[in-house]
C-alpha cells in the first residue's frame, strides 16, 4: 500500500538507524500488553456489576490465532471474525481450552 506504518516499518534515528517500535500488526494482532490489558480491566469491572455480562470481540483481531488465544484467557465468551478466518479462529480457540485444561491437570497433579 502507499502508507508504510513506521511502527513495522521502523522510526528514523538521527544516526541514521531506525528504532522498530512492534513486531506485528496492530490492527490484526492485539497489543495484549496495552489494549488487552484496558480488555482485561473492562471485563472484570463489568462483570462486576453484572455477573452475566457476555463480552467478545469482533474484525481482523476475531480470527487471528494469538488474539483468539489471548481472549480466551481473559475470558471473553465469544469471537466474530470474516469467513475466510473462521477456522483460524476455531482452531485457536480449540488450542487455547486445551491448553487451560492441561495446565489445570497439571496444578491438580502437582
């Protein structure tokens, strides 16, 4: 495309070298450290006030396997994603409850 972002691309230095700031793409990968962590914060404080409370998240970050994964972990309910990313997200969603439960055996047995 004509617009290159600078956060892939990298940021210019006045020695001439350039300071990558992200290794993936925000816009289809979650920043898990800065907007996953206001995610996480939303949904406990909403559930909080309502136990219920059904969360998810929909677009490019639906049917990307580490953002599935990691929306699984802070327990949103539900994933939307376009078609052609469905079994993306399907299958990233399998792996991240078989990991949860793996890990919960393991803490069992230890």
């Amino acid at each position: 495309g004509q617009f290159l972002p600078l956060y892939l691309e990298g940021c210019p230095l006045p020695d001439g070298t350039k300071m990558q700031v992200l290794d993936f793409e925000p816009f289809q990968t979650l920043d898990t450290q800065g907007v996953g962590e206001l995610m996480q914060i939303a949904i406990q404080r909403g559930r909080a006030t309502y136990s219920h409370l059904k969360t998810g998240i929909c677009g490019e970050h639906g049917g990307d396997g580490p953002s599935v994964k990691f929306c699984h972990t802070i327990g949103l309910n539900y994933v939307s994603c376009s078609p052609f990313r469905v079994a993306i997200a399907r299958l990233a969603a399998a792996q991240a409850a078989i990991e949860e439960q793996m890990e919960a055996e393991k803490r069992r047995n230890a």
